[in-house]
C-alpha cells in the first residue's frame, strides 16, 4: 500500500471513482452495505432459526451476501440452515473459519510470528498458501 499518497480506485458495487486507503466501496455505497448488514443482523436477531432465504427475502439482500456474511464471521446468530464450512480444508463446522485440526496446523507454524495473527490481510495470505500447498 503507498503510504502518503492518495489511492484512487473504482467502488466494487458502482464502479465510481473514490479514494479510500483500504475500503472497496465508495462512501455511498459503504453505507448501503453497512445498512444492509445491519438489517440482516437485526432480523436474525429478532427471528433465531430464519432460514437463509427467509432473511433474503425480508431484508431484501442476495442469498450470496448473507453467505457471505456467515463466512466472514460477521453475524452472531447465523440462519439455521446455513452451513459453516472451514475456510481451508472445507469441513463442516460449528462456528468459526477453520476447523479444529487446520486451525492446530496454523498455530504450530512458525512462520507466522504470534504478533502478526492478529492481522487479516496476513492471516489471508497465508491461509491462501496453505491452500496452495495441498493442492
Ligand atoms: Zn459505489
Ligand atoms: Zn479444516
């Protein structure tokens, strides 16, 4: 990333021009997003055990946004046909990104310095390598 210069890009959903150091939407569409988000969670909140198409059609948002969220970790109570897979190896799990024998795999590589775990783009990175490694 450059550092003391402006990043102009293009806003993933509009395409309009916008300069914003790390996001990938324009502020408008920031917003719409967070919005719509929050509707999601909100309904899930109110009606535990809505079905994924359920929140679709009541929040108005795309099937693949809502998995997209349960992917992310973002909602706390997921709909309750939804299924959690581990990012890595593609398990069924109960909660999480990875499951319990990918994450030990993460956590016994020295590669990464504990102090840096924390970091999403690095954790990215290397859960990208390791896919890269099985196949
Ligand atoms: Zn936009
Ligand atoms: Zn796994």
């Amino acid at each position: 990333m450059e550092v003391g210069r402006t990043v102009l890009k293009n806003c993933k959903q509009c395409n309009k021009v916008f300069a914003h150091p790390t996001r990938h939407l324009c502020e408008d569409c920031y917003k719409e997003a967070q919005a719509q988000f929050e509707r999601v969670r909100e309904y899930l909140e109110e009606n535990r055990g809505a079905t994924v198409a359920e929140v679709a059609e009541e929040t108005d948002t795309d099937v693949e946004v809502i998995y997209e969220y349960i992917k992310e970790g973002r909602l706390t109570v997921v709909p309750k046909d939804a299924e959690l897979r581990c990012q890595i190896c593609g398990t069924k799990i109960a909660s999480g990104r990875v499951c319990a024998v990918c994450r030990a795999e993460l956590s016994d590589d020295p590669r990464i310095p504990p102090s840096q775990q924390g970091d999403k783009d690095t954790r990215m990175r290397y859960l990208d390598a390791i896919r890269r490694k099985r196949r």
